[in-house]
C-alpha cells in the first residue's frame, strides 16, 4: 500500500456526523493504519467467551439465617462458613539489653517491655545482689516473672537476669555450668523443648586480669557440655567480641569455635554506640529458630536493645472463667414469696438434715430467679497507675525520637533525653498518686495486699 499523507482538518472531517456513519472501507483503512482510537470489541464471537475471567466468588463467615430469601431469591445455606483465623502475632518476642544496672533504671525498663510487648527479656550487667528484692519487684511488670544470677560477689560487674510472662513457666536449670571467665545461666521452659543460654564476658582490665584466650578456650569446653543438651538452643549474651572485626586472630577464632558446634550468629548491625557489634545472638543451622531482629538504639545505656522474633508460639493471654448471679434483677417480693412457699411445710428431721434440706431449697429458689451464669475474661497486663499524663509523654517522647532518627542532630537528641526524663518522672508521679490512694484507707490487711 502506498503510503498515505494526510493533516488534522483532514482527519476532523472522518468524524461522523450526528445521524451518519463511517464508511466501511474508510474505517478498515484506519484500523489497518492503527490510528483509530475506537477499540473493537469480541462481543457476539464465541471465542470471547473462552477469554472471559471466572469472577471469583465471596465466602462470608458472617453468621446468617438459613433458608431461601424472598426478597433476593438467594439460598443462604448455600454459603460456606470457615472459622475465624486469629490474626494475633504467632512468634515470641525476645529482646537482648545490657542495661548496666537495673536499680536507676526501672520505670523505663518495665515501660520498655510493655510497650514493646515483650515476652522474653535478657538482661546482662544487671548488677543486682541476692538479697536487692525491691529493686526486682520494681523491674517486674504485672504478669511476668523475675529471675536472675546475681553478679560475682566483690564484682564492680555482671549479673544476669531474665523477665518473662509467667504463661512460659521458664526456670533455671538445676545444673548451672561453672565458668570463671564468663558468667552464664542456663535456663528451659516447661516442656524441655527450648534451652536458653545468657552469657555476660567482661571485658579484659587490669582489675580482673582476664585474657581473650582464656575466655576462648573455656568458651570451648562450654558449648561441648551445652550441644548435649537436648532440644533446640537459644544462645544470647553481650560477648565482647567485635564480630564486626572479623579479621582479627582471636575474633576469627571465636567464629571458628561457634561454627563447630553447628551454631550461627544472626546478628549484624552495632549494638553499641562505639559502632561495634558486642551482643550475639546464636541458634543451631537447622534449627530454623531465628526468624528477624532489630536494634533499637536508645539513649539510656550504652548498649543497645536487640529485639528479635523466634519461631516458637507467642504465649496465649492469660483468661480467667469466673460463676456469678445478677442480683440486680431479682424481685424481692417474689423471691420472698417463693422461698416461703418452699420452706413451708417444714419435715420432721434432726437439725443436719433440715440444715441440708434448707440450703437445698434456698439454692434452687435462687437458680430460678438469678440463675449462675459463667464468663470467660482476658487477663489484660497493664500498669493501674497509667493515666492520661503517662500517655501524652509517651507520643510526645516517641515523636522526638522518630525526629532524632532522622536529623541525628544534638538538638533533636536534647530534646529526645528531655522527653525521655519527661515519661519517667510522669510514671514515677503516676506511680506515687495511685499507691498514696491506695494506702490512705487501707487496713492492716489491705496494706499486704498492696505492698505485695
């Protein structure tokens, strides 16, 4: 076909016309030069119909009546219904922090954990004493439990300790290896299936006068007691290795001596604000037990906070089933009346037997006016003393540290420290209000109760 010249006036003209149409040919010699903007359609040919996409179909899990609908002609019963799948996070929820002491620390620790919904912390440099039991009540928030190893007596350092929900029911295992060049505690949950190591390695000072090798070889010899364990194995504690200078002999060494075991170190961003990476994390190679982390920088310790998920199930909220009557909506009138009807005649027995007789009655008098009911509730772990204040310091403490996150400025920073004392000296206010209330009416009893 010889090629074709033509303008836009030309081009107007082909439009049809109110009342006219294209002519064929000319319509044919548009299509063919491709310039139509008219798509065809397949509609009337029967291979139209083999393109057609299946519409897919909709299953409610909304409880309907069953039975044909007149006004639509629809027959519910036709709906298939599926269970309602929990859309709840499944993976635990662990998180490794060197704290360097717990006693200045503890209205921000426990506010850390119920924020971050933790299930399992580690804690290293707890430097807590055996005997320091209201500083761990303090750093126990409602619904978990406390359990540590206190640090080396005559120690400037250590002590390990872990907070977990009590549904885990984890617990020291009752033959703790001894170590001198690291502390370690060594602890399972309930079922035996999960072994949970905590290391602390002090770092080598003129005081303790301790060697890289020493730890190395001792190291050594402990993972070949810990691997015969069985179960899998959770190995997590600040190493002091800078696993971020791998060419160094004895950090080359350290990666030597975890790859014979069959274990691997998951964790790769600093821990620390010098840049390195102190803290460790190491699961079996085919364990599949790691699943991600994050370190969450933060400005309390030096340390950071390294969170991370297992693939094991997240404990279950705990739930309560309590039996109780509605009271409230008994007629007394009636229920006088009714449990007199009752009581009369009284039988002829000796006093156990109407005593029997009469408590017998009187509760089946009760079941028809005020019948038991049972509910089922969730245990929700929440701090009582949190109030409107608390949680305005809080958005306003998480809105300055997404701001220094992304300036990394020393004002913005300022401000992220402010807000940061801001919410501690808001709990730690929260905390004295709620307990002052309590204490001011209490009685002998009620004191115990709250102070327990």
């Amino acid at each position: 076909m010889p090629p074709l010249s033509y303008c836009r006036e030309e081009l107007m003209q082909l439009k049809p016309k109110t009342g006219t149409r294209v002519p064929t040919d000319v319509y044919k010699t548009i299509r063919e030069l491709d310039i139509c903007s008219v798509k065809p359609t397949k509609r009337g040919h029967r291979s139209f119909l083999k393109q057609q996409q299946p519409i897919s179909t909709v299953i409610s899990n909304r409880r309907v009546s069953t039975g044909l609908s007149t006004e639509r002609g629809v027959n519910f019963s036709n709906l298939k219904t599926f269970q309602n799948h929990d859309l709840a996070p499944t993976k635990l929820n662990v998180c490794l922090w060197n704290v360097q002491s717990l006693r200045n620390k503890d209205v921000l620790f426990t506010d850390y954990i119920l924020e971050h919904d933790i299930d399992v912390m580690l804690v290293t440099e707890s430097w807590l004493k055996p005997d320091e039991h209201v500083v761990i009540g303090q750093c126990t928030p409602p619904g978990y439990e406390f359990l540590h190893i206190p640090r080396p007596a005559g120690a400037g350092y250590g002590g390990i300790a872990v907070v977990f929900k009590t549904q885990l029911n984890i617990c020291l295992r009752s033959n703790q290896l001894q170590t001198t060049y690291f502390e370690s505690a060594c602890l399972t949950d309930s079922s035996c299936q999960l072994n949970l190591v905590v290391i602390y390695r002090p770092p080598p000072s003129s005081v303790n006068h301790f060697k890289i090798s020493d730890f190395l070889n001792e190291f050594d010899s402990f993972l070949d007691d810990i691997v015969l364990l069985p179960g899998k194995l959770l190995l997590a504690g600040d190493m002091n290795v800078h696993w971020d200078e791998q060419q160094k002999p004895d950090v080359r060494q350290y990666i030597n001596i975890i790859s014979s075991a069959n274990l691997v170190q998951h964790i790769n961003l600093p821990t620390h604000r010098s840049g390195h990476i102190l803290d460790h994390v190491l699961t079996y190679k085919d364990d599949n037990l790691f699943v991600d982390y994050e370190v969450h920088e933060n400005i309390i310790t030096w340390h950071h906070c390294v969170n991370f998920k297992l693939n094991l199930k997240k404990p279950a909220p705990k739930r309560i089933t309590k039996s109780f009557r509605n009271y409230k909506n008994i007629d007394s009138d009636q229920f006088s009346t009714a449990l007199s009807d009752q009581l009369n005649p009284v039988p002829e027995s000796n006093v156990n037997e109407l005593l029997n007789w009469y408590c017998s009655v009187s509760s089946d008098v009760l079941e028809k006016f005020a019948p038991a009911e049972i509910r089922t509730r969730t245990v929700r772990n929440h701090q009582p003393w949190y109030d409107d204040e608390v949680h305005a310091t809080r958005r306003e403490r998480h809105r300055a540290e997404r701001k220094w996150r992304h300036t990394r400025s020393e004002d913005d920073r300022d401000k992220y420290v402010s807000a940061n004392k801001a919410v501690s000296d808001s709990i730690t206010k929260a905390k004295k209000s709620y307990y002052a209330d309590k204490l001011a009416d209490a009685n002998t009893k009620t004191v115990f109760q709250v102070v327990n």
